[in-house]
C-alpha cells in the first residue's frame, strides 16, 4: 500500500503506474478494503487508503479541492467509496467534491445517498414493478391495526430505516407484540418499516454483487438456528448459489434503478418470485469472495479501467 503523499500536491516522487486510485474507507485493516487494494496493485495501479472522515474540503469559486492530513490531494484517477451507513451524509458529500473534481467514483454519491434511504429507495424500487415484501410506512401509531393488515397480518418484520448488518430488526410473532414493538420505536423518535414475512424463505436470503452491469457473483446466506436474519455478521452461513433469469434480472435492473455501478442485492426466495429486501452501495467482499472463489475486487478495479478509458476518450473529444 503506498503512502498518502504519493497523492499530494508538489510531492517529488514519480507516478509510474497505469491509475492512481484511492480507497476511501476509515479502516485500512477491513477485508474488503485490503482486498480492493490488492486487486488494484496486482494489475499495476497506485492504490492508497484514506478515511473519507478525516477529508475536508475548500469550496472556493471554480476551485474545488480536498485536503487529508494537512495538505491538498493532488491529482487522482478515481476513488472506490467504502462509506458506512453511519456517516452517510459526509462521506457523500466527500465523494461529491471529488466528483466536482473531475474525478471518476465506482459509484456516484447520488446514489449512494438514494440507495442508504431505505424508504426512497423502496419507493423507486416498487414504481420500477420489481418485487418485494409488503411494506408500509407511517409516522404515527393511531392506526396501528391497518398497518399490519396492510402487510399481510402476523407475522411481520420490524425494521429501524437506520439499521444495517440485521440490527434493528424485529421478528413480531403476533398483533399484539407488532403493537407494543411499533409503539415502542415511535416513542423514541425512530423511523421504522413494517414489512411481510416471507415464511417459505426458512431464514435464507440471497445476494446478488452487481458490478458494472454485470453479476460478477452470488451467494445463498442461511440464518443460524433459531435466528431468522441472515446476516453473516449475526453467524449466518454462505454458499455459493445459481441465480433463476428472474433473479439476475431482478438485480440488475435494481442496481440500475438507483444508479448504482458496484451493488450487493439482497433478495429473498419466495412463491411469487424473487423480493428485494435491500440494495447495498457498500457491499462487503469477504462472504461473497469465499463463497464463489471469485476475485469480486478484481472486478471493481477492472471497471475502474473501463469507466477511466471511457472518460479520457471523453475529454478528448471534448477537447
């Protein structure tokens, strides 16, 4: 991995490789992030991490710029955003200034920003005719009856708009516990989806990694005993799995909807077809790469190439 300076401004030292990209990610140590870096070294690239939480900008008229640790970023090729769901707004507004810069991003902060909003991005998604559970959203509790009936009645999944990795996600058995769950999360202020439950999923889900267009891998997560979420983080289990034509097509065109170049979609199987549950702008690498043998950071670097290329024919047409 090579030092921040090699992207600072009047620094001496000479760029000899193809691409200069950075990674902007607040733990150089993740999988995913060293994954990406490797890829992108392995194929010759200069990669270097920087935590986009630490980046400030100058927006000085007709000179956008981005300073990290002191000093201001000299030229760069592209940046690969890793930003967690928790600092979402400033870390797009990161990848937005580098945007302003003339600089390519694997994926647009627009659409990082539209696929992180749960609810907008269920909106978008439903308006496309894509499947998904039943869902409804309100801001109060009066008509909490209609709200369930509206998903399909008991059981039904509570969902934080704000939650990520399964957290803040509620299995309501019952009327009676939804009330008291949804009551709850209105009481503290919290933003919540009361979806259906897709029983004959048995605790599976599937994504889907949408790179460029193309499913570059796929996986089956299968929750652990006794657990209905099937997040690898809360000890679920993956395996690799051969997606239906509905499902491909499901995906993709969910990534397409929001903008979204690098995606995970998670779906889940039901009776009436593939239902989307989420799409992920920041999808972690380690489930799906072990579960496939698939080098899915490859991927991202070589689409880094074909959007760059595609932007140098760009400019110099415009030129």
């Amino acid at each position: 991995m090579l030092p921040v300076g090699m992207f600072i401004l009047n620094d001496t030292k000479k760029e000899v490789h193809n691409m200069r990209l950075v990674v902007l990610s607040r733990d150089p140590k993740l999988y995913s992030t060293r994954r990406i870096v490797e890829a992108g070294e392995e194929r010759g690239h200069s990669v270097v991490v920087m935590d986009h939480m630490k980046c400030y900008m100058s927006l000085e008229q007709g000179k956008p710029s981005i300073h990290y640790q002191g000093k201001e970023i000299g030229k760069i090729d592209g940046i690969i955003p890793r930003i967690g769901a928790s600092v979402t707004f400033y870390g797009a507004a990161i990848v937005r200034q580098f945007e302003m810069m003339n600089v390519i991003s694997a994926n647009p902060s627009q659409a990082i920003t539209r696929s992180r909003d749960k609810l907008r991005s269920m909106q978008l998604l439903a308006k496309a005719g894509l499947g998904m559970p039943l869902t409804a959203f309100a801001n109060k509790t009066h008509n909490v009856d209609d709200l369930i009936r509206m998903v399909g009645g008991t059981p039904l999944v509570i969902k934080l708009l704000e939650g990520t990795q399964g957290i803040g996600v509620v299995l309501a058995e019952t009327p009676k516990a939804a009330q008291s769950v949804i009551e709850a999360f209105h009481g503290l202020n919290a933003n919540i989806l009361i979806q259906e439950f897709i029983r004959e999923a048995k605790g599976a889900d599937i994504r889907a990694f949408v790179v460029n267009g193309h499913i570059v891998g796929a996986m089956k997560r299968q929750a652990r005993e006794g657990e209905f979420r099937s997040n690898l983080h809360r000890g679920g289990s993956s395996q690799l799995i051969n997606l239906t034509m509905k499902e491909r097509y499901t995906a993709l065109k969910a990534a397409k909807v929001l903008g979204l170049s690098v995606a995970g979609v998670d779906m889940l199987q039901s009776k009436r077809g593939p239902l989307i549950m989420e799409v992920n702008s920041s999808p972690g690498l380690e489930g799906i790469e072990k579960a496939t043998g698939e080098n899915i950071a490859g991927k991202i670097i070589e689409y880094m190439e074909s959007h760059s290329g595609k932007k140098r024919m760009k400019d110099k047409v415009g030129a």
